[in-house]
C-alpha cells in the first residue's frame, strides 16, 4: 500500500513490499484477491506472484483510454482456462501465466 490508508476491514494488513506478500502467499489461508488496481497487478505479474488474472471484457468501443498492460509490463503468455458469456454479451475470462 501506498500512505497510510484505513485498514478499519477484518483482517486487512498493510505489506511493506512484495518480498512479505511472498512470504503471506506461502502461508496457509484463503487466496489473495485483489480487484480493479490497474497498477498492481502488472506488477504482480512481472514478480510472479499473480497465479490467476480474471478479466471482464464490455461489448462497447470507447476509442481510447488506459492501456491493460502499460509500459515495463514484460511480455509473457497467458493460458486461457475459463470463461463466460453474460446475457448482456460481457465476457468473462480467467487466464493463467
């Protein structure tokens, strides 16, 4: 975390850097799931730590905006291990590095 946000939820703790985030996803536990931090997870995924991406795919064209995957983010493959279609045509996705 970046400051000193409110950690007022249940079990929330602030990790100084990816080395004690590495040492927490050895632990025993529950999963890790983080949602919506376009500069996390790239991140995430350049240190492999990031075992699962689940990405949601909206039928609209904005034109432009944020890229996905931003500069410094190493090229690698994905394998595409589930998905699925919504009635509104929104695709959702899950890969794996």
């Amino acid at each position: 975390t970046r400051g000193t946000p409110d950690l007022g939820w249940a079990n929330s703790h602030a990790l100084a850097d990816f080395d004690a985030l590495r040492a927490m996803k050895a632990s025993d536990g529950p999963d890790l799931l983080i949602q919506g931090s376009g500069t996390l997870y790239p991140q995430l995924l350049a240190a492999g730590l990031l075992d699962q991406l689940t990405m949601m795919i909206f039928p609209v064209v904005v034109g432009s905006g944020k890229r996905m995957f931003g500069e410094g983010t190493p090229a690698q493959g994905l394998r595409h291990v589930a998905h699925k279609v919504t009635r509104t045509g929104t695709i959702i996705a899950t890969y794996e590095p």
